[in-house]
C-alpha cells in the first residue's frame, strides 16, 4: 500500500527487500528500533510504517515532506 501511494504522487524511492538482501533486516532493526516492514524514509527523516505515511496524507503533510 505504501508503494502504491508513493506511486500516486509520482516519486521515485528505492526499495529495500530486507527478506531478499543479506544483513538488511538488523540494519533497519538497529536504524529504526522496529521489525516490522515497510520502514519507510524521506530522505533522513523517518516516518515509520504505512499507517504513518497514510496519516501524513491525510493531514496533508506528506506532500510537503516529499516536495510535490
């Protein structure tokens, strides 16, 4: 769903497969404190999980953040 929205607004990101790419599940472990996935970052800023990007959305911050 996240990649969906970012879609929508028409950005690029980079996908990281944490499942797929050897030591990149502790490297979002120890970066963001969390295990669940997606981790989701603007440029250093991290919003967290879908739920928060969504809530970015809907208070019509993420726009902004993303500089769209």
């Amino acid at each position: 769903m996240a990649k969906r929205l970012l879609d929508k607004k028409g950005v690029t990101y980079k996908e990281i497969n944490v499942d797929r790419e050897s030591g990149q599940r502790e490297i979002m472990m120890q970066r963001t404190k969390r295990r669940t996935v997606p981790q989701i970052y603007i440029d250093d800023y991290h919003v967290g999980g879908f739920d928060d990007l969504h809530l970015l959305e809907q208070q019509h911050k993420l726009d902004a953040l993303l500089k769209v």
